[in-house]
C-alpha cells in the first residue's frame, strides 16, 4: 500500500522539484526576461481583445438606443418598406386582445443641426411620451424617460416644436432646458426647443448624444409624416404569465405581420439585421483581427521557444539524471500556463486601454457608412476576459508545448553539447512542407464558396486558402536567409561588425526563422489589405467618374449616409428646377425594403431625357432598351428595373428574372432588365422608375438631385442661388461631390490603417524582444566579441545590421505573400462575399514607405537592444 | 620595460573577496602559470588583466600602461592591440568559419583587406590549419578550436597573451601539441603568456609559477626549465 503510494505521489513530487530547483529558481534569477515574456504575452492579447472591444461598443450604439426607448421591447414590428401606417395600431390591438401588451409607435427622423452641420447628424425620434411615461409598469421602471426625469418641471408636453435630450446631447451642443436649437429637418430649417434635459441614470443605457426624443404627432408634423409610423414596439408586461403572453402575442402578431407584409423580429433579430449591412466592414476587422490574432500566436510562441530553447542543456542534464520526457514538458506546460496567465491579464488591462482609442475611428467609420450611432462606452464583460484569458493561456501553452516536446525528445548528451544554441522551431525549417502548402493555398482559392441554410455566401475557400498561404510564408521564409546575408557581406567587407551579423544569418536559429515570419505574416496582411484598398480605391475613382455626370449633386443636409431618410419636397425641387440655367435633372428616391428577411435599397428614378446623358451607370449587362424607355417600358405584369451587382448576387438575378417587391400597395414583381456595378453599399440596390415608386408608395418627395445646367450658365451663380433659396439643403459641385466621396471613402479605411499600424509595430517589437532574446543567448559571444576588443557601439551595430537583415526578410517574404493574398481577396473572396468587381492594383508608394518604415524602425530597435545588451556578464567566471 | 606589472589588486563580488592584494609582473616574452584550486581567483585576475573587468583596489599597467582610469573605449583599444584570450571552451564566434574567426580582429582592429589578404593565411598556416580554414566551429575537433583560438589571439600581435586553461577542453596529446604552439609562438614573437591551469604539465613551457589560494598569491616559484 505504502509502496503504491509513494508511487503514485512521485510524478507530483518530481513536478514540484522541478518547479521549485529548476523554473522558479530561473524567474528569479532572470526576471527581465520573465517580464518580456510576459510584455510578449501581453501584447498578443490586447491586440486581439482591443480590436473585438472597439468594434462591439462602436457597433453596439444603434442596438442600446432601439432597445432603449421602452425599456427592451419583446418584438418590433416594421414595414418590408416604407412607412407604416398609425391604423396598423388600431388593428395591433385588436389582433392582442385582452392578452396585457404595451404597444409603443416610434417615428424616427434625421436632422442636422443648422449652426453646426459639420458636427454630424441628429437623430429626432418621436413616441408617444404619455405611453411611454406608464411604460414603467412594463418595464418595471425601466423605461428610457419614466418619471419626472424626462418630464421635469413641465410635465408632459405635446407640441410639436418640443423635445428632450440626454446630457451628452445637452454637453456637445452647449445648449441648456428651454432654449432653442436650429435643426435642418427634411431640408427644412426649424427652431426647436428644449423642454427639458434627461439626466444620467446608472441603471439605464446612457441616451446617445446625437438623440432628440419628441411627442409622437410633433414629430409626424414636423417631418410631413402625419399618420406614419417607422415602427411599433410591443412590450409584455412582466408578472408569472409573461413567457406565455410572450408567446401568445408571439405567434399572434407573426400572422399579422404575414397577412399584412409587414416584418416581426425581436430586438436582436434588428440588431443583427442592423450589423448584416455592415459585412463588408466587419470582415475588414475580421481580417484585421485575425491579423492581431497571427502576430499575437508569433510572438507568444516567439516568447516561449526562446524561454525553452534557452534551457535544452538543463533539460539534457535533468534527463540524465532520470527526469522523463513527459515529466519534463509538463513542467514546461505549466510554465507556459502561468506565463499565459499572466501575459493575458497584463494583456486585457492594455486591450482594454487600446481599444478606448481604437473605437473612435471605428464608429466614425460605422457613422459615416452604416448607420447612425453613438459610441458607446468600452464595456469589458465576464465572457470578453474569459475569452482572453483562454486565448492567451492556450497560445502559451501551444507555443510551448511544440519547443518543450522537441527539447525533451532530444537525446541528452546532443542537447548538453548544443546548450542553448540552434535548436527552435524544427517545422519551420520544412521549406518543402511550404512549397507543398504554397500549392495546397492556391488550390484552396478555387473551390467555390458555400451556401449557408440562410442564404449567406461564406467564402470558405479563400479563408482557407489565406491560412494555407500564411502558414507556407511561414515555411519558406527561411530560404530568404542565406541570399540575404550575401547581400549583407557583400556590402560591408570591412566591416566586422556587419558581417558577424551576416553570419548569423547565414545559419539562422529558429527564432531567426520564427521573428521574420511573424513579422511576413504582419506585414503580408497588412500590404495585401493595401492591395484590396487600392484597389476598391482604383475602382471607385474610376465608377465615380463615369457615375457623376451632372454639374450640380443637390440633398437634404444631413444626407451623408445611406440610410439616412431627409428627403426633399416636390416643391423644393420643383424650384430648382425653375431656376434659370438649369436645363434639367435625374431624382432618385431611396426606400430601404425588406426581402426575404434580406434588407436592400429600392430607388426610384427619373432620368432626364437627355439621351446623352441617360444610362450613366457603369455596366456589367446592358438593358436591351435604350433611354428612359429601358425603365418604363413594362413587359406583361412585372415591371423593368436595373439590379446592382450584389443584389444580383444575393437574388442570383439574371437580366430576365424577377423578384417579388414589397410595397404600400402590396408586392409587386420586378423584372431585372440590366445589371450595373455599384459600389457604394453591398446590401444592394434595385432602380425602378420613380414614377411606379410614386405610385407605390404615395410619395412625391426625392432624396437626391442631379442637376444639368445649360452650357453658358454660371455653375457657382446656381449653386448659390440653391444655397440662398434653400438653406437647409446642401448643394454640391461635380468636383465637391467627387472629393467628399472620396475622403468619405478614405475615413472609412481609417481604422484599417490604424490596425495596420498596430499591427506592423507589433511585430516590429516583437523583433527587438526576439533580438534582446538572441542576445542574451549569446552573452557569451558578447563577452568574447568584448575581449577581442569590440566596443558597445560595435556590437550595438552588429545587432542592428542582424535586425535589418530580419526585417528585410520579412518585409520580402510579406510582401511575396501580400501579392498571393490581394489576389485571393479582389478576386475569391470580394465577389463571393459582396459581389464587387474589382481591378487589381498594387499601391506601390505605401509598399515603399512601409518598407521605409519598417526597416527604419527595426533598425532603431536592433540597435538599441544591442547597445543595452552589449554590457551583459558573460555566464563563465570563476 | 615589462610586458605586465600588477600592484596590489583587491576584487569582490557581493562583498566576497575574490582578489587580496595581488601583485606580480611578467617580462617581456615570459611565459608564467596560473596556479590554485577553483574559487581561487584565476579568471577574475585574468578578466581584470585583460580590461574585461576591473578591480577594486590596486593597479595593472600593460607595456607600462596603466588600466586605471581608461575608459570603455580605451580599454577596447588595449584589447585590440596589446592583450588577447585564449579561453578553455575556445569560444569561438560559431556563426563565422575558422578563417573568418581569425580575421575578425583584424577587421576590428581597422585593417585593410590586402593586408589582412596577406597576414591570414600566414595566421592559419602557423597554426598548421591551412586545410580547415573554411570549416564552421562545430566541424571542428577540440584540438583544431584551441588552435584557431590561439590564431585569433595572435592575429593582433600582441604584447601579452591571457590563456585560461588552454588545454583544460583536450585530451592529453592534443594538450601537448597546444602547449608547443604556444611556446613557439612566444619565443618567435616575444610575445609573454600568463596561463591559468590546473595541470601540472602546462607549466613545462613556463619559467615561472604563480600559485594563488583564496584570492591570495601565496608563492612564485621559478619552474626548473
């Protein structure tokens, strides 16, 4: 019994020696380099955490405020297009019975402030304040504006030119209760008052700064919406027979909903409905996550390869001693268990702290692309350091686990003469397994996309090709050494220094090989993210010149966004049309419509009949009609229309076939007669002529003008004389209207940019961490390259010439893998995902300054790890 | 003038007393052993000759210079031109071939290449190396590294030459194969040798013994050439 016991105790008994005579006795004697494992560590993780936490609060604001204005609703009802009609509450209230439901109408509209316009738009959202005010039986005092705090001192007021807003609201206008506030509302200047402001209530989502809330029929005036509705909010009361009322009203309303076209969802199903219009975006950060999460794996196995290599004697003498290879690396496991853990709590507090500036950009870019949010604060939930602390420990412990598996299997006495040299990453000096992986990639890049249960198009090829790709560069970046450190000889003869450092290149260690491929894979990301920008870029230009004809672009302010509802009135643009010199216009009117559960834009269109100037689109299959008649012309039942590339590729249209449209008047079949690239959204969009759209949904008013001025008129004398007559609208020239596209389109890769950056100077980091690693292997080396009379500064050279040459194999190696990249994502996963046509194009000019950068950088950091590693002691002395 | 005079040299390390007083000197081309127990001292005596470290108390002067109050740069330049190291592990650049590892205090010592062009082989050959000069240190024995290493020593012409068991690494012929290039060397250079060792037989190329004990050197006897 005794002698069983003792033996099963024994692996913890060796364990814990280990732990106290070998691992811990080493944190203690080098703590500097525990710290830099643990900053390496760190590092990973706050990236990948930042760039997750800066786009959930940035995306999060639009699902906070819909949640938010009774409390959380239970359902949301809204029309497929359009508006609704405030007669759908009567019939919402007799289809729910006596089964207990608050019913909340909500009309939401945008405006622009008129003194400050540049300072975003607002959003005026109109409920009924006397509902929402006993909402609190619902919510259980949770309402947005229950009690006197929405109130204040003047109760509950109707009128229309009235409204309350939040205190950050109150704070970046400098406004205060009972002033008054110039808004544009639907290219209509009003003054507004304040009524009242609502304070800050800890228990509730603070009330977005770009909110004004108003009586339900103030606003339906004010917009020219009297008797509409964008949707209507249910709540069930709370009380024992909730989970059945909410599934009675549940089912009750889902055959409303069918029977009257109208769509039923609950506030996540419009959450997610919100976020699907920003794919694109959100696969740009996904990339750029992933991006985070490669360099981050990099340097964590960087961390502990070099943590473990540097111990292959201690691990070669305890195995003499009797120590098994699996003893060995469990103590090693656990090493890399608590370095993880610690790395990855350093590493929430830093992403949490980096993620504070990275959501500024991201939701400028959501405010300028998608829709209008605010941004919210950086929330770190449970699950968030769950997920971090997982990620960082298990990165550890994988990295880990490949050099302490390679070290314990090695036979002791080869590892007792080797010590701490060579050794590292064995697969990664399978340059064959890359080549073979190089043409695994490629292949992966033509297999054709899968089609998810809910339609979604997942481009699964073109991931897996990028991940096979990522990990050949990995492979081959190797074979880049040698090459490299013939150029560095060849250069610097006389230089004893610059061809050391050519040397250890020449026969490079596995950190050499692990520190180039995390910086290829940073920088092969992030150049093939240029490519893709570059690209869109190229084409954008190109579409915006063919697209842009007119001389003068005319909106409602505030109409800097897609789904951004100002319209104009007919009378508006009828004036403009009146003034002398304007010899005729296109108007498009947006509705954004639901089909299929798939939300995309519907624009009705009057195009000038101007032959020369019809059909201005860029495209890809040509209506078979020429001029207006292309669109107005109907064949049988289903009337014509022109469908965008992505809503063909969502749809699977053809010229020729036919989707079911929702209107007011009920559906109506479409027939696709062209198809046309377009690249200003990718939900998609269908053109109608305006004059059925008018018809369908009883609406007169434009969202856009293009006006063609006769060739002697005085373009700037127009565009004044728009501006004077119609201040609450914003009238642009051709080349006004070119810059903004573009800057809006350089803003919105703003945050790609700035993830870039991040990216890049990681890596770069993690080349001066692995460098002072090397270093510190090498004391010895030092210590002799030091009695044969080499100075601080020497070896700091030498140091930056090895550094130099790293960064130039990863900045070669990254930029081979960022052409194969850019490819895969302009022609695989860009027209799977999004249907975009794309030219490719290779922005050579950032290529150079990135290189610059990078070299320059790498040089800097090499020579000053050098120059503070120079003095190390040398472990020989008696 | 002598190659070496070391006055009253104290060192310590976290308050222990590695070096007492120590004090000797070396003749121009004299060849002297380092004698004592591990812990005794040797290395760090050796470091401190060789700029490496510095002591305490006391003072070194090389060719009649003295260490005390050089600078880093000052003392790179002594051990580029007046002192060099021939270590017991031989400590060879391991990235560097044989050739290359003899070369580079050449280049450090700001050479031009048709010099060093003419002075290598010259190097590699007096150490009888000639057919090895392209192999990388791992391709080598423990015999050819000590010689490459004593090649890197003398590529400088130095005045003094600092062995720290320079057979302690090799077995017992190859030892003594070392011990006559190194004598050969010093007699046709005049080039003096301090070696530390435990090995009785090194002092067979020394006219001089220096035994050290503690930190203290307790006796100098002159050997029986």
């Amino acid at each position: 019994m005794e002698g069983n016991a003792t033996l099963n105790e024994r692996p913890v008994a060796i364990g814990r020696l280990l732990w106290s005579r070998i691992i811990w006795r080493h944190w203690r004697r080098e703590p500097r380099l525990i710290l830099v494992l643990v900053g390496i560590l760190a590092l990973g993780v706050a990236v990948f955490l930042s760039v997750r936490l800066a786009n959930k609060a940035a995306v999060s604001g639009f699902g906070m405020f819909t949640e938010s204005i009774a409390g959380e609703s239970d359902f949301i009802l809204r029309p497929t297009a359009g508006t609704l009609d405030v007669s759908a509450l009567r019939q919402l209230r007799e289809r729910a019975g006596s089964t207990p439901v608050g019913i909340f109408p909500v009309l939401e509209v945008s405006a622009v402030s008129a003194d400050r316009p540049e300072d975003g738009w607002v959003k005026m959202v109109g409920a009924d304040l006397v509902a929402l005010q006993n909402a609190a039986i619902y919510t259980g005092g949770g309402a947005l504006v229950a009690g006197d705090s929405a109130a204040g001192d003047d109760g509950i007021p109707g009128l229309a030119d009235r409204g309350f807003v939040g205190s950050s609201f109150a704070r970046r206008f400098g406004i205060v209760k009972g002033e008054a506030m110039p808004l544009i509302v639907n290219g209509v200047p009003v003054e507004f008052d304040i009524s009242g402001v609502i304070p800050e209530n800890p228990n509730l989502p603070s009330v977005p700064d770009n909110l004004i809330l108003m009586d339900l029929p103030g606003l339906q005036s004010l917009a020219e919406l009297e008797g509409k509705l964008s949707r209507i909010e249910l709540r069930i009361a709370p009380g024992i027979e909730a989970g059945e009322n909410r599934q009675k009203i549940g089912a009750l309303m889902w055959d409303l909903a069918a029977e009257k076209g109208w769509i039923l969802e609950t506030p996540e199903d419009r959450k997610s409905s919100v976020t699907q219009m920003s794919a694109a975006f959100r696969l740009n950060l996904t990339i750029l996550s992933g991006l985070a999460l490669l360099v981050g794996i990099y340097l964590i196995m960087q961390a502990m390869e070099a943590a473990v290599v540097k111990r292959r004697g201690e691990i070669a003498v305890l195995r003499s001693l009797g120590v098994t290879p699996a003893q060995i690396r469990a103590a090693w496991l656990w090493e890399g268990f608590i370095l993880g853990l610690a790395g990855a709590i350093v590493g929430i507090i830093l992403g949490r702290l980096m993620a504070m500036g990275l959501v500024v950009a991201i939701s400028r870019t959501v405010n300028t692309l998608y829709y209008e949010t605010t941004t919210s604060a950086v929330t770190l939930e449970r699950g968030e350091i769950l997920f971090s602390l997982v990620f960082g420990v298990t990165a550890s412990l994988v990295a880990a686990l490949i050099p302490a598996r390679e070290a314990s299997m090695t036979l002791p006495a080869q590892s007792m003469r080797e010590g701490g040299q060579g050794g590292g990453l064995a697969l990664l000096r399978q340059w064959p397994l890359g080549l073979i992986l190089l043409a695994v990639g490629i292949g992966f890049a033509f297999v054709p996309p899968r089609v998810l249960a809910s339609g979604s198009i997942v481009p699964l090829g073109g991931y897996l090709a990028a991940v096979v790709l990522v990990l050949s560069a990995s492979l081959l970046i190797g074979l880049l050494f040698k090459p490299l450190s013939m150029i560095l000889k060849r250069g610097g003869k006389d230089d004893p220094m610059r061809l050391y450092a050519a040397s250890q290149l020449r026969r490079p260690e596995g950190r050499h090989r692990l520190t180039a491929a995390g910086l290829a894979v940073a920088i092969g990301m992030s150049a093939a993210m240029g490519i893709l920008v570059a690209s869109f870029e190229t084409t954008l230009t190109g579409w915006i010149q063919q697209l842009l004809k007119a001389d003068l672009y005319v909106a409602a302010a505030g109409t800097n966004s897609v789904t951004n509802g100002n319209t104009l009135s007919a009378s508006t643009w009828e004036m403009i049309e009146d003034i002398p010199g304007v010899s005729g216009t296109d108007k498009i009117r947006r509705y954004e419509v639901s089909v299929q559960e798939n939300n995309f834009f519907l624009g009705g269109v009057d195009y000038n009949d101007d032959p020369d100037r019809f059909l201005q689109l860029m495209w890809l299959e040509p209506p078979a009609l020429k001029g207006p008649a292309s669109l107005e012309t109907r064949s049988g039942e289903a009337f014509p229309g022109w469908a965008s590339e992505s809503l063909a590729r969502r749809f699977s249209l053809e010229v020729g076939s036919r989707i079911p449209l929702p209107t007011a008047e009920g559906e109506r079949p479409i027939e696709v007669a062209g198809i046309f690239a377009e690249y200003g959204n990718e939900t998609g969009t269908l053109l109608v002529a305006r004059k059925f759209t008018r018809e369908w949904f009883g609406d007169d008013r434009i969202s856009n003008l293009a006006v063609y001025l006769d060739p002697e008129a005085d373009v700037e004398l127009v565009l004044e004389t728009i501006r004077k007559t119609f201040p609450g609208l914003v009238a642009r020239t051709n080349r006004k209207l070119r810059t903004d596209s573009i800057r809006i389109f350089h803003q919105t890769f703003a945050v790609t940019y700035a993830l870039e950056a991040i990216a890049v100077f990681i890596a770069v980091a993690g080349l001066g961490l692995a460098l002072a690693g090397l270093l510190l292997e090498r004391r010895d080396e030092l210590a002799t390259l030091k009695a044969l009379g080499a100075t601080r500064r020497e070896i700091a050279r030498s140091a930056m010439w090895e550094g130099i040459g790293l960064a130039l194999a990863g900045l070669t190696g990254g930029y081979l893998l960022s052409f194969l990249l850019g490819w895969i994502l302009i022609f695989v996963i860009n027209p799977q995902s999004f249907g975009w046509t794309l030219s490719y194009h290779v922005p050579w000019f950032s290529y150079i300054a990135l290189a610059a950068i990078t070299l320059s950088t790498a040089a800097g950091v090499a020579w000053s790890v050098g120059y503070r590693n120079a003095n190390l002691r040398g472990e020989r002395k008696e | 003038m002598k190659a070496l005079q070391v006055s009253k040299i104290t060192k310590s390390y976290d308050k222990v007393p590695v070096l007492r007083r120590v004090s000797f000197s070396l003749e121009v081309g004299e060849r002297a052993a380092l004698m004592g127990p591990s812990g005794s001292g040797k290395s760090t005596l050796l470091n401190c000759i060789g700029g490496i470290d510095r002591p305490d108390e006391g003072e070194i002067s090389l060719q009649g210079q003295s260490l005390k109050g050089m600078d880093e740069n000052e003392l790179c330049r002594l051990r580029r031109g007046t002192v060099s190291t021939v270590f017991q592990f031989f400590h060879l650049l391991p990235t560097l071939t044989a050739a290359e590892n003899i070369e580079f205090p050449l280049q450090l010592s700001g050479m031009s290449e048709s010099e060093r062009k003419v002075m290598l082989p010259e190097l590699i050959e007096e150490v009888g190396l000639s057919h090895r000069s392209h192999a990388m240190p791992h391709e080598l024995s423990g015999g050819e590294m000590q010689r490459v290493a004593i090649a890197r020593a003398l590529a400088i012409r130095p005045k003094l030459i600092l062995a720290d068991e320079p057979t302690g690494n090799l077995d017992s012929a190859t030892g003594e194969v070392i011990l006559d290039l190194l004598e050969a060397i010093s007699e046709r250079h005049g080039i003096a040798m301090l070696l530390v060792t435990h090995s009785p037989g090194v002092t067979r190329i020394c006219r001089r013994t220096l035994e050290m004990r503690d930190g203290l050197l307790v006796d100098q006897s002159e050997a029986a050439v």
